[in-house]
C-alpha cells in the first residue's frame, strides 16, 4: 500500500482525529484557524475546540486578493499565481499558529482548508442555460500540505456542485451534526460578508432540515465604510450607522431584485451584492447624495429586512410556530449591535449566540469545515434525502505532503 494512504488508512480508524480547520470569507478579514479535537462522526460527531486565531490579513493580501475577487474580467495570470500564492500563505500561517501554539505539526492529523473564494456562480446568478453552477476557491491544497508536511482536505465545494447543489451553503452538515437538538426548534444564523442559515426543526428529521442565503450579511456595509473611510475595514459597532437614518426610498430600490424573489434554497455572494448594485438603487430612488451615516444605516437596515424576511418566510412554510424558534448568532454580523437589534424587532423568535452552546461563533465556520474533513476520512453515510440544497455526499479533495 501506497505510504500515504497507509498513513490516511490509520488516521481514519483512530478513536478521534487533531483537525485544522480553515474559513477564510468573503469579508477578506484573514484567515480563521480552528484547531480541533474530533471523535465519531455524522450524528455521533463530538468536537473540541483546543485553539483558535484569526490571522488577519494585511492590506496587501486584501488588494491582491481583490484584483481578481468577484470580477468578471481580470489577469488570468494572476489568478493563477494567487491560486499556489495563497496556499504557501496559508500553510505559513498556519506553521506560525502552531509554533505560538507549542504544537509539532506530527500532532495534527489533517488540515481542512476551505480556500479563498473569488467568484460565486450559481445558475440563478449567471443565467446560462448550457453551464452547471460554479463557484472558485483560490489555495492550493497540494502546496498546504507540501509545505506543512500534513495531509489536507481542500475545495469542498466542487463534490456539492457535481452532487447538484449550489456549492454553498455548506454550513448545514456541520450545523445538523454538531447543534440539532430533538425537541429544540433551532436557526443557525452565520452573518459573514454573505448571511445564511440553517433550519433545524426539533423533528431532528433530516428531511425537514434547510440552508439557504438570504442576501447581503456585512459586505456592503464594509465595502461602503472603506469607500468612505480608507482606514476603517468595517463599522465597528455601527458607530457610523447609528447616527443615521434608514432611508426608506432607498431601502425599498435595494429590496427591489428578483433574487429576493427566488424561491429558497439559493445562494449569492459579492457578484451581486457590491458597490455597483447600491450605486443603482442609489440612481433609481435618488438618492445620490445622502449622507454616509444615513447610507450605512439604509444599509444595515437592508442585512437586517432581508435576513429576517428569509427566516420567517422559511417558518411559515413549515408546521411549526415562530415564537418556539431560537436563532442562534454567529459570524462578523453578531459584533454588528444595530444589526442584532433590527432583528430581535423584526422576528419574534428567542436570540442567543453558538456560544452558548460551547462554539465560539467567530470559530464556527472553520470548525465546520474540520467537521467536513473528518466525515470525508471517517464518514458514514448520513441521509439526507434527494432533494435540491443538501446533497448526501462526503466533500474535499485530498492532498498528500509527498
């Protein structure tokens, strides 16, 4: 037997498995590194979280990053040299977590790089009759595990789309394993640069169980804040927003877009939801010249509506009430206060955070990504049906250190 599969052979029989877990968003914030302990699998999964940081990125990661991020039209070379770019920045970063951490890299078993995302395209998104949904992350995991010397697990996107999905959100299998709880009607809200979440009714029926974007989470509200203030990366504490007002001409040319028609699942991403697309709705309400304050609120306000109108039309289409639902936080969204009370007015649901629940909601995502890794080595089969959003399928390309 080939080395390497020896090797990947005894790690998928150990009682539990020492995982990274990677989640780096469409924020560009850097790069989330979760160190975990994990046993079992599917339903049975158990995690512990042993380490975690966020290594932010510098401002010339960002601007390469964004060179080629959600374009249409870019240097295909430079694709091409961020792709293995990426990778041997990320295998850096996570040897620098490891040695502040005072853990050998013999101690990890797997690495679960989720990659960086440049562009998104759902067939709701590009509308071309003849092409499948796509969707591109950037990170070689061939030079993570190479210059790590562990065998990584990447691009867990692709088996979703060969499997009929959208490629996101992939939140749901981590989601369902991990916090579905018999008895509990549960919301998983992750609010990144792009909100989604998921549904777990207290049925624990896998059948019932639903993921979906519902929009804009912080993208424009950063993307805006940068615009306006080149040495902020985000409105911290809506410090901004809150000394505005909603502007409600706007607000309602934001929600005027057919993909807010679109029946759920659905997924989107920065392709849509950019600089571009507020400058629009700005042109068709008139709204041109509004101040900042009141734009970053009008825009808060839009995250807000559209994630709370996704969440209750998902309810109402479902036998069980609203008010027995708790929505559990996480992701840069939670850290948002103005975001998190419009949503507490607009839905009559219980709030809480995943950490209340023993993950921490900035690690959630990386953690989730670990838990996908460890059901591609040790994996059963988890049912979930044959329908559109949620394929049963194990996820990731594996990558050998030699």
């Amino acid at each position: 037997m080939n080395a390497n599969l020896e090797s990947l052979y005894k790690i998928a029989k150990k009682p539990s498995r020492t995982i990274i877990g990677l989640m780096s968003g469409t924020s560009l914030d850097g790069l989330d590194v979760a160190l975990c302990t994990i046993s079992g699998s599917g339903e049975n999964t158990e995690i512990q979280l042993v380490q975690f940081d966020t290594v932010d990125y510098s401002e010339e990661i960002k601007s390469e990053i964004r060179t080629v991020f959600a374009k249409q039209t870019i240097d295909f070379q430079k694709l091409v040299l961020l792709n293995e770019w990426i990778g041997l920045l990320h295998a850096n970063m996570i040897l620098d977590c490891l040695n502040r951490w005072k853990i050998p890299t013999e101690k990890i078993d797997l690495i679960a790089s989720h990659g960086q995302t440049v562009f998104h395209a759902p067939k709701i998104l590009h509308q071309q009759e003849k092409f499948p949904n796509a969707t591109l992350q950037i990170g070689d995991g061939d030079h993570i595990a190479v210059k790590t010397g562990i065998i990584t697990i990447s691009d867990f996107r692709q088996k979703h789309l060969a499997a009929g999905g959208e490629g996101a959100p992939l939140a749901v299998y981590g989601d369902y394993f991990l916090f579905g709880k018999k008895g509990e009607n549960r919301i998983m809200l992750n609010m990144g640069g792009i909100a989604n979440f998921t549904f777990l009714p207290s049925s624990m029926n896998p059948e019932e169980v639903f993921v979906t974007d519902t929009g804009t989470g912080n993208t424009l509200i950063d993307a805006f804040t940068r615009l306006s203030f080149p040495e902020k990366s985000y409105d911290k504490d809506a410090e901004i927003a809150k000394k505005g007002t909603v502007n409600p001409s706007l607000l309602k040319a934001l929600i005027d877009n057919e993909f807010f028609l679109k029946p759920y699942p659905k997924t989107t991403g920065p392709e849509l939801f950019n600089i571009e697309y507020v400058k629009k709705a700005q042109s068709k309400s008139e709204t041109e010249n509004i101040s900042i304050p009141d734009l970053l609120a009008t825009l808060t306000r839009f995250s807000a509506e559209t994630i709370a109108n996704a969440i209750q039309s998902t309810i109402d289409n479902t036998k069980y009430p609203i008010e027995s639902f708790t929505i559990y936080m996480s992701g840069g969204g939670t850290h948002n206060p103005l975001l998190v009370q419009w949503l507490k007015e607009l839905l009559p649901c219980h709030f809480s955070k995943t950490d209340a629940l023993g993950i921490s909601g900035d690690a959630k995502e990386a953690i989730l990504f670990a838990i996908l890794a460890n059901e591609t080595v040790s994996g059963g089969n988890s049912d979930f049906g044959i329908r559109k959003g949620i394929p049963s399928v194990a996820m990731g390309k594996i990558s050998f250190p030699s």
